[in-house]
C-alpha cells in the first residue's frame, strides 16, 4: 500500500450467491504517527534498514534514515515493526523474542526503539 494509505471500509463482508457488483473502498490517511530508533547495543543507529509495520492486515514499509530513526502513519491498533533481515545478516542479530509489537490508542503516537545486537567475529 502506498505509505500511511489505508483502505476505508477496512474490509467488507459479502456473501455472493453470484456476480458481485458495487464494492468501493477508498484511501483514507492514517492518524496517529508510529516512530522509532533501530541502534545497536552500543547505541549506534543502524541506518537504511527496511522495516514492515503489520498488523496482521495490512503491511506498510519504511527505512530509517542516516539516525536509525522511523516513522509511519497508521491507524489506532495493535502494530508490529518488523526488520528485513538481509539488511542487518552479518553484522546484526535481531534478539530472540524481541517483543515490537505497540498498542496505538485514538489521538496518540507511539514510538518503539529497537535495539540490534552486534555480531561479533572471534579468530
């Protein structure tokens, strides 16, 4: 979806017993700004990471910037920030059972930092 964009109605539900004619969705801008920090342990941004903001529904995508930073606008709900992996494999590992999920309630913004272990290599 194009990014912050979202349908409106989220979904309909239509039982069709033959053709079905008349469905419209349109887009609507999401209303509460989700934002973060990717850094690693040491604090460090980690830069131009692509990043999935799910919600079971829907997927958005975004990238941090040269501060590690993020933002997106989605509706209030349940929202999780997940990392593509190939941007971060050799030199960061995602820590198991991270929990970036965040609760977006009406008229408020969340942020939700993420913290990457550094991979190091022992000769």
């Amino acid at each position: 979806l194009y990014p912050g964009m979202m349908p409106d109605p989220f979904y309909h539900t239509v039982t069709v017993p033959g053709e079905t004619e008349g469905l419209n969705f349109g887009m609507i801008e999401g209303t509460n700004l989700l934002s973060g920090y990717v850094q690693s342990t040491t604090g460090a941004p980690v830069p131009n990471v692509d990043l999935y903001i799910t919600n079971g529904f829907m997927e958005f995508y975004t990238q941090t910037d040269e501060n590690g930073y993020y933002e997106a606008l989605v509706m209030p709900g349940y929202w999780e920030v997940e990392i593509e992996w190939r941007d971060i494999v050799g030199s960061y590992l995602i820590p198991y059972g991270n929990d970036n999920w965040v609760e977006i309630q009406e008229e408020m913004d969340a942020q939700l930092d993420i913290v990457l272990y550094p991979v190091f290599f022992v000769y």
